[in-house]
C-alpha cells in the first residue's frame, strides 16, 4: 500500500521524485523519503508526509540524474525516520523501496544475523536488500542477476525498485502482488505504482506482469525478464488519462472535487453503454460470456470495503430483477474457509484500484476452481483487469481522496446496467418496467446535481452533530447498503463510531444505544416499506434519538416526525442508492472538516491496499 516513483535519464531526478510522490500520497503518507546518485547514493527520508521531506532535503544536495522514491503506509515496524524507505543495505552500496510483504522475511533475518548481519530497522524491506547484498557479493552477481536469485527465494508480495552506486546507470525493477508502471520517454525511463506521476512525461507504458523483473540502463534502455531468466518482449501501451484529472481545481480538497464530479462520472459510465432513445442497456464485457452468465447456478461477488458495498447493492439488483442468486463475500475472508465454487459459477471482483491484493487472492481461488471471472474496476491495466476473463471499467477517472465517492457510484452504476442488460436478456422484468428503468436512469446525473443543491443544508446539520461520539445508519432494501456506506464514510474521515443496520434490526440490539446524544440517520425512500420505517423513526424518537432523514421530494409524512430531513428526487426504487448516498457522502465530509481532520489523507488509511 505504499506508492513508488523512480527516474532514470538526462534531467534532474529530484523534482520528479517529489512530484511523483505528491501524486501517490493517497497510496500511504505516514514516512517518505528518496534515494539519489551523485557520484555516490544518498538517501533522505523522514517520518511525516512528503511536505516533511521537502523541508528536510532543503539543505541537502539533491543533484542527480537517477533516483527513487517512496511514500510508505507501514507494516512492518511503526512511522519513523528510521523505519522509512529507502532503506541501504548493510555496506551502502545498494538502495531499495518497497511495496508489499516478504512472508518469510523472519527466517532470512535470523540466517544473516547469524552470518554478522546488523539490522538497524524492523522493516522486513531492510532484510531483503541485505539478502541481495549477500548474494551480490558470494556470487559476483550484477545486480540485477542479484536480484532475481534473491526474489527467487523469497516468498510474499512486493513491488521493488533497487540502485546500486557500483552500477550507477541502472534501475532494477520487479513485481509480484503489487502495481509496476514503466514509462518510457525520450531518452529517459519513469517507474511507478501506478501511472499519476507518469502521465505528465510520457503516454507510452509497460505495465509489468507478476515475476517479472526490469532492467533499465541508459545504454542499453529496457529489458524484461522472468524470475526463471526468460526474456520477454515488452507490451507497449497508451495511457488513457489527462494530467487535468489529477488537479483539484477550484476545490480545497480531493473529496469534494470528486463527490461533485458525480454526474459527470456517472454519465460517462453509462456512455456508449445506456441508449434510452432505443430502449438499449449494452455492457461490452457482458457479450462474450453473456449466456454462460445468465444460466449461472449463482453469481459470487468478492470485493473489500465500499466495493463490498456496492456488492450489496448488486445483490439486491441481480436478484430483483434478473432473479439470478447472489453471495457477497468479503474477498479477505472467501479464500479462507474453502468457498463451494465450481464451474458454473461467476466470480465478479469490485475493485477501484485492480489491485486490493484480497480481492486478486480471491480471484486466484476461483480461476483454480473453474468459475468465470468477471472484474469490475476503475483503474484501466490493473491486475483485476488482467487475471479475469472478462469485465468492465467504470470509467470514473482517478480518485484521490481516499475514502471512495465517485468509485462507489460509478461501480453501482455500472452493477446496475449489468442487472438491466441480464434482466432484458431473461425476460425476467417486463418490456415496460425496463423502459422505465433504462429512462430513469439516464436521468440520474441530473437528479445528483438536484442532490448537490443541498449542501448548505447538510452542512447546517453536520454543525449540529459534529461533537458526537457515535451515530447509527438504518435503511430497508436496496438502502440498506447506503446505511453501511453513510456510516463507513463517517468512520473513515471523521474518526467518529459509526455503525449502519438494517432498520428492522435495529430492535434487536442498536435501539440499546439510542439516546438524546445519538444521531440516527434513517434513508426513508423506500416506496415498498414506507410505513415500516416511519415506525423505525418512531421507535427511535421514543427513545429520544435525534433523527435526520434522507426522504423522497414532497415526503410530508415523514418530515413531520423526523428531526431533520434532506430530500432527493423521485426515482425508481432500484436506483435510489445513487441518489441517498450523496447527501451522506456531504455529511461526513463536512462533519470531518469541521472536526479539523484530513479528509482526503485520513489517518492509518491508504487507497489501494496491495497487501493482506
């Protein structure tokens, strides 16, 4: 979960680096630091962000024309100076950062100190560049042939960069259950976690495959080869992405920026796909495997955190209305109690990165098992992309802000022309019923926009509870989802005790908290069980709970008895969770600024999380 940048050509590395590491410091942002040749191999870093870096380099020389660096999300070994990456090996001659775990990392340290070996961190990236070192100088190796013998006796997940001040124009790269980009310029060479801090140099990249490592040098540019020595012929792609994308704008802060991106993103979502002036929903990645997918014995849906979410969502969706049975798993837990999957089945992974690693772990059973796989994310080249037989983007562009807005609705809008285009296919709705969907939803961008008009308001109400210790979330149905998804962004960026139920539960346990200091957020949309959560808010009124109401426009029955309520427009039950989860994205947001947190960069949390 830490983010990688490193250069190699005719300019200054150091603003590059630096650069580079801003763009990746959703990816981990607790100690950053870089490593640099100069006539030898300095390496600065510090505990902090890459601002604390910045101030930290000011007086160092930073000159040099090859370098790396690395923002970290720890864990081996807590935030420190001297925990940071990059880390020396034991003589200084070699430098490395790392993304990932080495699992075995525990056992190599024991057999080199017993060899005389001093570690100065408790990181386990530390004992791996110690390994190389040793293999190096037992064998005479190159560096990169170091490498690839100590990688082929490691076991775990990384994503490495290494130098070597005895091979100054080279970089050693190398994969496995963790993102590598290369850019390839002009007599120059950009590696990265992902592509943000390359867009800007080059459009042209090679996205490394598992095992594979990268051997670039001035002379003779880049070789791919596997970890048994195989040379490979390197894929060169175009970048689909607008450093424009990147900015925030006229925004303070990326979740802002992005919660009102909405409608634009959803409709780009549905672009190409939604034709309601001929009655079409058309998935592409749906065409190839479209009857194997419709006659499957069940659809498993593995994702982790909002992903997970918007699985819920599409359980509701997929059994509703093209009746097709649905489990949701979390991904970290599916691949760990023997999961009944066989070749009928369909695995579709959500995921806004491609590479939650429990999610491609996931991923790894079930193609052993025989399912089809079927990957839903954002991130175009990602490792979800890649290992699944089919799927789809979301086409969301880059979210920054860690805790997920635009990703959330972009993957439920997506979800949910999946439902639409099986639904038409089985006949399992009626012509009209699909027709009012399909028009319903291309009208949803602008009905966001209507959402977004209440921001004032929301802000208002996040005044009123932004001291609270806890705060409950209810929905029924289709919403249900959008409770645990108030109350996860709650959690994520305000640091405030949240928890989202279905609002029939409530009954059986939650109602004990309820209090006069208790926010209850109740999303009230639901036309098939209106008068069951009118009962729910009285429930909880009677108990003193405050209640703030998401309702439909025009809703006075419930308006009546509810503390506070924030209105959406009308729309079809199915499609309500792209319109009530809005105005819950907005109050946390604004609950979490008023609390003084950081809201795109929210402690002890990083955006992709490429490791278990």
């Amino acid at each position: 979960m830490c983010g990688i940048v490193a250069y190699i050509g005719e300019k200054q590395a150091y603003p590059i680096l630096i650069k580079g590491l801003q763009r990746l410091e959703y990816r981990g942002y607790d100690s950053t630091g870089v490593a640099l040749y100069n006539n030898t191999l300095n390496v600065f870093k510090r505990k902090g962000k890459v601002k604390d870096l910045i101030d930290y380099a000011a007086k160092e020389d930073t000159q040099g024309t090859l370098g790396m660096g690395h923002t970290r999300w720890a864990t081996h070994g807590v935030p420190d100076d001297i925990n940071a990456h990059p880390h020396y090996s034991e003589d200084k001659e070699l430098a490395i950062i790392h993304n990932g775990i080495i699992e075995n990392y525990a056992l190599l340290k024991k057999a080199l100190q017993k060899d005389g070996h001093v570690f100065h961190s408790q990181t386990d990236t530390e004992v791996l560049i110690t390994f190389i070192q040793t293999i190096k100088a037992k064998t005479g190796a190159s560096i990169d042939e170091a490498v690839r013998i100590a990688l082929s006796k490691v076991v775990g997940a990384y994503a490495i960069v290494v130098m070597d001040k005895n091979d100054p124009d080279k970089l050693v790269a190398a994969r496995k259950g963790s993102p590598l980009v290369i850019g390839i310029g002009e007599d120059e060479y950009f590696l990265a976690s992902d592509a943000t801090p390359i867009v800007e140099h080059t459009k042209n990249v090679v996205y490394l495959n598992d095992e594979e490592i990268a051997i670039i040098s001035r002379e003779d540019g880049l070789t791919l080869k596997t970890i048994d020595n195989e040379v490979q012929t390197p894929y060169i792609e175009k970048l689909d992405l607008e450093i424009d994308k990147l900015e925030k704008g006229d925004y303070d802060n990326y979740m802002l920026k992005e919660i009102h991106e909405q409608p634009t993103t959803i409709a780009d979502c549905m672009r190409g796909r939604l034709k309601p002036s001929k009655g079409l929903v058309r998935v592409g990645g749906l065409r190839e495997y479209e009857g194997r997918i419709i006659n499957a014995q069940k659809i498993t849906i593995v994702a982790c955190g909002t992903s997970w979410i918007a699985g819920l969502v599409a359980e509701y969706l997929f059994e509703d209305l093209a009746r097709i049975p649905v489990e949701v798993e979390y991904a970290s837990e599916f691949r760990y109690r023997n999961p009944v999957i066989g070749e009928k089945d369909i695995v579709l992974a959500i995921s806004q990165s491609g590479e939650t690693a429990d999610t491609l772990a996931a991923l790894e059973l079930a193609k052993q098992k025989g399912a089809l796989l079927y990957g839903v994310c954002n991130v175009v080249g990602s490792s979800i992309a890649r290992i699944t037989d089919s799927g789809s983007y979301i086409h969301a562009g880059p979210e920054i802000g860690v805790a997920s807005t635009k990703a959330f609705t972009g993957q439920v809008t997506l979800l949910t022309m999946i439902a639409l285009n099986l639904a038409e296919k089985k006949g399992t709705i009626s012509k009209s019923y699909y027709l009012q969907l399909v028009n319903e939803l291309h009208n949803i961008p602008k009905k966001v926009e209507k959402v977004l008009e209440n921001n004032k308001k929301i802000k208002y109400i996040a005044d009123l509870f932004k001291d609270s210790t806890n705060a409950l979330y209810l929905g029924r149905g289709y919403n249900f989802p959008v409770a645990l998804e108030g109350a996860l962004k709650l959690k994520e960026i305000s640091y405030i005790h949240a928890e989202g139920y279905p609002a029939a539960e409530m009954k059986h346990g939650p109602i004990a908290l309820i209090d006069e200091n208790m926010p209850v957020v109740v999303i009230a949309t639901n036309k098939s069980a209106h008068d069951k959560i009118l009962s729910n808010i009285q429930e909880v009124k009677a108990r003193k709970g405050r209640v703030i109401a998401i309702v439909t426009e025009g809703d006075t029955t419930i308006s009546e008895v509810a503390d506070f309520t924030i209105e959406i427009p009308d729309t079809e039950e199915p499609l309500t969770p792209l319109l009530s989860v809005i105005p819950l994205q907005l109050l946390a947001y604004h609950i979490a600024k008023m609390r003084g947190c950081d809201v795109d960069q929210p402690r002890n949390l990083a955006k992709s999380v490429t490791v278990e």
